[in-house]
C-alpha cells in the first residue's frame, strides 16, 4: 500500500544534506550543564541558609 524508506535511511539521508557538524557549534551537553549548575547553586543556598538559621536560633 504505502511504501516508505527504513527509519534509518531516512536519517542518513537528511544528516548528508545537512554536512558535517563544525566544531564548537553544538553543545550536545548544555542542558545537562544548565541543570547541574541550577542544582549546584540550588545546594549550596540551601546549605548557606540553613547555615544562617541554625546560627540565628543559636544552635550551632
């Protein structure tokens, strides 16, 4: 009835029209970036006010 390409072929059709990828205009990894550094400062706050609390109620 319908006859269509493999899923893979249709990729590797697109990604030859596309070229090569140039160096340093991809970042694979930016969201996982963004989010370990989000969680990181995320941390370190919470640490730093629970710090500030701990000392104002005079328990550490």
């Amino acid at each position: 009835m319908f006859h269509r390409k493999p899923l893979e072929q249709r990729i590797a059709e697109r990604q030859a029209l596309r070229g090569p990828l140039k160096e340093g205009a991809h970042f694979e990894h930016g969201p996982a970036k963004f989010i370990f550094i989000f969680i990181m400062a995320f941390v370190i706050v919470g640490h730093l006010a629970g710090l500030l609390l701990l000392m104002a109620l005079g328990l550490h």
